[in-house]
C-alpha cells in the first residue's frame, strides 16, 4: 500500500479520523512485517540446524 498517498489524500480533503486510521494501519502493517521477517529466520535457522544434524 502507498501510505504516503493516502496520507495526502486525508490530508488535502482534512479527513483527520481517516489520516489517524491510516497512521495506525501502517504501524500495525510495519510491526506484522517486522514479526514475520523474524519468524522466516528462526525457520531458516531451524531447518539448517535440522540439515547439518543429519
């Protein structure tokens, strides 16, 4: 999603409830990223401690 977009969409239509949703949105979205990128480590992490075990 283009955050920025959006954000100066709400903005030039001064729609502050939707600019605080969105602001929201994206820091909910950003955390998730960040979460999941860890747990496809920790999974390439387990599966080569898995390989070199064999």
């Amino acid at each position: 999603m283009d955050w920025d977009s959006a954000k100066k969409h709400c903005k030039e239509r001064n729609w502050a409830w939707s600019l605080e949703l969105i602001n929201k949105a994206q820091t909910e979205m950003e955390a998730l990223e960040e979460k999941v990128k860890k747990l496809e480590d920790q999974q390439k992490a387990l599966r080569l401690y898995n390989a070199c075990n064999y």
